[in-house]
C-alpha cells in the first residue's frame, strides 16, 4: 500500500488536472455566452483566452503526465 505522503501528492495532482479540466471548460462558456449576446467574441477576448488556456494545460502537465486530451480539446478551440 502507497504510504500517506504519495496519496495525498496523488490526489493533489488529481485535483490539479480536474481544476485544469474545469477552467479551461469555463473559458469556452465565457466564450459561448459573449458569442451569444454579442453575435461575435471580440479578437482581444480571443488572443487572451487562447494564451489562458495554454497556460492551465501547462500547469496541468507539470504536475500530470496524462494530459494529452486535455492539450488537444482545448488548444484546438
């Protein structure tokens, strides 16, 4: 059995991903409802939510080896 240390680093890495998982999923919502009200998401919101989103996957796989869904689904928004 894994000692409590390797657990707890386990499940904080875990929650590193999901936290990824959750972030990069509220920047898409972000960029549906603006799409929405406005008819367009302006080129600004774009770019930055762009650059946000590749560094929540980096973050992600610092700490997570496992991240390739992750890198393809939101990088190809």
């Amino acid at each position: 059995m894994k000692d409590i240390q390797q657990e707890q680093l386990d499940i904080l890495k875990d929650m590193v991903k999901l936290n990824a998982i959750i972030a990069t999923e509220l920047i898409q919502l972000v960029e549906n409802s603006s799409q929405q009200l406005r008819g367009a998401i302006p080129d600004s919101c774009k770019t930055q939510h762009g650059e946000l989103r590749k560094q929540v996957v980096e973050i992600a796989e610092k700490w997570n080896d496992n991240c390739e869904m992750l890198r393809q689904h939101n990088l190809n928004h």
